[in-house]
C-alpha cells in the first residue's frame, strides 16, 4: 500500500509570531496608539484587530450535530383562506415549519391572523400536523385565548397532542413590554400563567409553551446585551412563576425557549447565539440542575429592513440566517424582502423560503455543530458579550425582576439611549444602509406587494398597568421619510427638488467630493445636477441657472477650495437659496462670509441637514 505524506502549504513559510506582527503594525501607525485599529460595539465591548486560535474551547451544546434547522415560514395574511394557502404552499416547497403571526402581536407589523379559534382552524385546514411540520405561535396580548383552541381542534381532527410539535409562544411579558398595557399586574397574571402552561402540559402537549422572546429589544434599537438579558429576565420570570404554580423544577425549565433576532451583523449575532445558552446554563446551575440544551429560535431583524433598494435586504437577510445558523439556532423564521413595503407576495415569499434551503441544502452550513468553536474572536466576543448580559440581566433582577424592571422604566430608558447612538450613527453614515444612506438610487422601482392595506389594531384597549411601550423602528425610516418628501413633490410639480454641484478644478480634483455629495444629497431625495466642471465662473452660474436647481454645493480639494472657493461662492449665493460645500477645508470662517451656508462631510448629521434643506425649499 501507497504511504502519502501530509501536504501542508503552511510548511513553505515561515512561522509568524504576534510580535513580529506587532512590530510591522506599529511601523505603520507611526506613532499613533494600537487602539486605533480596535473598534467597539454598542455594548462597549472590544473588537480587536487580531486574534490567536482558542486552543481550550470546546463546542457549546445546542443543536444537534449535523442536524438542519428548522425552515419556519411566516403565515401572516389576515385572509384566513389566503393564510391556509400560504402554509400549504410553503409546506410543499421546501419549509419544515410554520410561524402563525397573530394580529398585534410582536413582529406583526400590521398585518396577523384575526386572533379567533375559527381563524387557526382555517388556516390549519388540510395541515398533517402530524408529519413533523413545527409550529410555532407568534401571539399576542388580544390572541392567547386561541391557545385554548388547540386542543378540541386536535381532538376533532384525530391528532394526538404529543404528536404535534408545537412551540406555543406564551410570552406576557413581551406582550406588555412592546404595548405598554397589561389588564393584570404581574402578580395576578402569573398564577394564570402558570395554569394555563399547566393544562397544556396536562391535556398531552410536549411543549415548549412560554418563550423569552428578546425581539421587542432588537426591535425598539437595544444592544445585543439588552436583547440577552430581556430574554434571560424573562425566562427567568416564567420559570418563577411555574414553580410557584406546583410545576417540578425540572419541567419548568423544558416548558421555555427563547426566540432572538438575528441580523446582518454576522460575528456579533453568532455570538449572541453561543451566549443565549452559556447564559442560560449558568441559570440552570444556580436553580440546581444540570444543563441540557435549550430550544434557541430566530427571526430575521425587522430594523435592519429598508423600503428603499429592498432587493438588499436579501443580502442582510441571507447573512442574519448564516449567522443564526452558525450560532446554533434550532429555527429559524427569515422576513421576505419587500415586508416593509407592505404585505409580500409569492415571489418574496419564496425568496425568504429559498434563503434558507439553499444553505442548508447547498452550503450546508448545519453541517458543523459550533463551527465558532475555538475562534479566538468569536470566543472572545462570546465571552464578553456573556458578561455584559449578566451584568445587565442582574440590574433588572436589581429592580424586581423584568415586569418591574418595565414599570419603572428601566429597560426602557437603557434601550432608548442605544437606540439614540444606532439613529446618530445612522444619520452620520458612520453606520451604512446601503440603499438608504448610502448608494440611493432615486430612480428605483419598487416591487409589488399584496393589495391587503395593513391594520392598525390595538392589542389591548385599556389596562389595569400601563408603561412607556418599547418602539417597533426601522433605522432606515428617517430616510425614508425625506424620500417620500421628494416623491411628494415629483408626483405634485412633475420635478424632484435639484442641487447644483458647482466643481471647481479638474476632474481628478473634484470628482471624490462631487462623488460624495450626489449620494448625500440624494439619500435624501434631491437630486444632483452634476457636471464635469467649468472654464469660468460666469460659465458655472449659467449653468447653476439653467438646471433649474434651488440649492447649490461647492465640490473640490482643500487646496482648490484656497483658490477659487469664495469667489464661487460669491458668484453663487446671490441666486441660489442656500449654498453648501463638500469638506471641512481650511479658513471655513472666510467662506461661510462669502456665503457658504452648511459644510457637508463624513460624520455630520445628514439627516438633519436635509431636512432643513426641505425647509429652505418649501419656504
């Protein structure tokens, strides 16, 4: 027999060492501190720029080796027929489970199931829940009377309910947390809780029945860490409550799962995914009992979606799903492209559902269990992201436990203060959407959606316990409204509200500035009037005049902006309403008195420098 030697590229060269790496750095940097090349996370958690193989880490339990995840497709059409016939088509095609959404509930986005045991038996209707197909219940506060419903609708069609997977999705406190009613306190609502879980237990069910649902921190712009130690408190709070109802310990523990959203940021959301289990298990530890792995679902985040350019949200949607995957995710539920502009059709739909199969069956990323496992970033982020959620996770055990943590408003006004930086960073570019705020294409044509108008139904009327609600947000909304803004003016004058880009100098001075002005302004939705330069400044003012623009923007380098930047200014300002200039050049004091209004770079806040250019418009 043959012997064949080992083959390793490796061996040709040289081995490496960090500080060899580390000297070359600081050769580069010239000075400058090493924590230029770190960045940080909206949690403070450090990003570095290198990192060494974890040789001590062991793969973290959760999904089975090798096992695919569960493909969950939303069924969200309020039509109870349509709904019926959306699930069927998505059994038949490739999805191994169903997300009925419920009107009001979270995730919704105002469409949902009418929240009525005629409606689930209709959209169950020709279902064989008994074949393996996982169901999953997206209820809210108006909708978890249909639970009750489950189990005559079983009996009546011959299922046993231990022969159903069902994830029921009882969740009170995400339902208080993201409406802000609840018609019970919590130490009213518990005991309910808790027999309800009960019944279903008793009546065959398998469960799991309560989720720590972390998506209505991810929704209203919270942290990673917030997200996690939302979805931990809660947990922790059902499993509270179910003891308290004479549940053993250990039954309690295997009635919950989490469910998480999961979005384009890929090393971030598969650490999150490690995390959620490495957290839960230290729970199951301090309560006394050995960890086993916990049921983790996810759904692809409703904030990172734009209705503009959505065929993007393919891409975001593609990597959220990968990184869930690669986190160890058991389910996962992935948003179709076109959600935010209304209700999606067929072909989104089947987009959303491809997504998945082609992974799974294509790129076979369930193949690995933990394939993160001895990464040392992935490892470290992990780390740090687990003690950030404890540390967060403890402050609400700190103020009485998640549902109190809400009434006073402690959860709210942490997550409201990330949410503030992700908007700033957002209307800075410092954090891109491509589409959005950067790349915009104004001429784009949007895809069709489903003729069903969207409804705004209320979860609960009135409550005994009301709080500030955690927002549902888009990042991409503030944009969008200003695009809207020149669609409104197009639609009404014919005309999109114009720049002028008045460049000064040769084309290889002006064209990165002139380059990036045409995309700040039109993120916003005025249009730029672009032009490969002038040969005098009488020249440049005709043809400001001639393009029929309002506004105007000076576009070069520092060292053109020296020469010839007041003077264009002003030869401009008399004629155009407001004059801007793309940079931060020297002598800005100089130019603003030759009428240079506004400078426009990289970090400022394009969002309100457009809208005030709307308000110069208008006036």
């Amino acid at each position: 027999m043959t012997s064949v030697e080992p083959f390793s590229l490796a061996d040709d060269f040289t081995q490496a060492s960090r500080t060899e790496w580390r000297k070359l750095v600081d050769k580069v940097l010239k000075g400058a501190p090493f924590e230029r090349l770190e960045s940080r996370t909206y949690d403070g958690l450090t990003i570095e720029p290198l990192y060494e193989r974890d040789r001590v880490a062991r793969a973290i339990a959760g999904r089975a080796p090798g096992a695919a995840w569960t493909i969950l497709q939303r069924v969200d059409h309020p039509d109870p027929v349509a709904a019926n016939a959306q699930a069927l088509e998505d059994v038949e095609d490739g999805a191994t489970g169903l997300v009925l959404v419920f009107a009001a509930s979270v995730g919704a986005n105002g469409f949902g199931i009418e929240p009525s045991a005629a409606a689930l038996a209709r959209v169950l209707d020709r279902t064989a829940l008994d074949a393996g197909i996982a169901i999953d219940l997206n209820l809210s506060p108006i909708a978890r009377h249909v639970v009750g419903a489950l189990a005559p609708l079983l009996k009546t069609r011959g299922f046993a309910p231990a022969a159903v997977d069902i994830r029921f999705g009882i969740n009170p406190l995400g339902g208080f947390a993201a409406t802000g009613k609840s018609q019970r306190a919590w130490r009213d609502l518990a005991p309910r809780f808790a027999r309800m879980i009960a019944e279903l237990a008793a009546g065959g069910f398998r469960g799991p029945f309560a989720v720590a649902d972390g998506r209505v921190i991810h929704n209203a712009g919270g942290s990673e860490a917030q997200e996690l130690a939302f979805a931990l408190a809660s947990a922790v709070s059902y499993l509270r409550a179910l003891e308290a109802g004479g549940m053993p310990l250990e039954a309690a523990r295997d009635a919950i799962y989490f469910r998480l959203s999961a979005d384009a940021d890929q090393f971030l959301t598969m650490a999150k995914f490690r995390a959620v289990r490495k957290l839960w298990a230290r729970v199951e530890q301090a309560c006394g009992l050995t960890p086993k792995p916990i049921t983790v679902t996810a759904e692809t985040a409703w904030r990172m979606m734009t209705r503009r350019d959505p065929y993007v949200n393919m891409l975001r949607t593609t990597i959220a799903v990968a990184a869930a995957g690669l986190g160890g995710a058991d389910a996962i539920t992935v948003l179709p492209h076109t959600a935010p502009l209304g209700l999606p059709d067929a072909f989104a739909r089947r987009i959303a559902r491809n997504t998945q199969l082609i992974l799974l069956q294509e790129s076979n990323l369930a193949r690995v269990a933990d394939p993160a496992a001895g990464s040392g970033a992935l490892e470290a982020i992990t780390r740090q992201l687990c003690a950030a959620a404890w540390s967060a996770f403890q402050e609400i055990e700190a103020a009485g436990g998640a549902w109190s943590a809400l009434e006073r408003g402690l959860i709210q006004r942490n997550v409201g203060a990330v949410r503030a930086e992700r908007q700033k960073a957002v209307a800075q570019a410092r954090d891109i959407l491509t589409g959005t705020n950067g790349y915009p294409d104004l001429h784009e044509i949007a895809p069709a959606v489903l003729d069903v108008a969207p409804r705004n139904i209320t979860a609960i009327q009135a409550g005994v316990v009301d709080i500030e609600p955690l927002p549902c947000i888009r990042l991409a909304e503030p944009f969008e409204h200003l695009r809207d803004r020149s669609d409104d003016i197009l639609a009404k004058t014919g005309r999109r509200p114009k720049i002028f880009l008045a460049n000064l100098g040769r084309l290889s001075e002006f064209n990165t500035r002139a380059t990036f002005a045409k995309g700040f302004f039109e993120a916003g939705g005025i249009e730029a009037v672009t032009n490969d330069g002038f040969a005098s400044l009488e020249a440049m003012v005709a043809a400001f005049k001639a393009s029929g623009a309002a506004l105007a923007c000076l576009c070069s380098t520092d060292e053109v902006y020296s020469r010839e930047a007041a003077a264009a200014a002003k030869a401009l300002f008399p004629s155009a309403k407001h004059l801007y200039l793309a940079g931060r050049p020297p002598g800005q004091a100089g130019l603003k008195e030759a009428g240079v209004g506004t400078f426009i770079y990289l970090g400022a806040d394009a969002v309100e420098i457009l809208q005030a250019a709307y308000q110069m418009l208008v006036n």
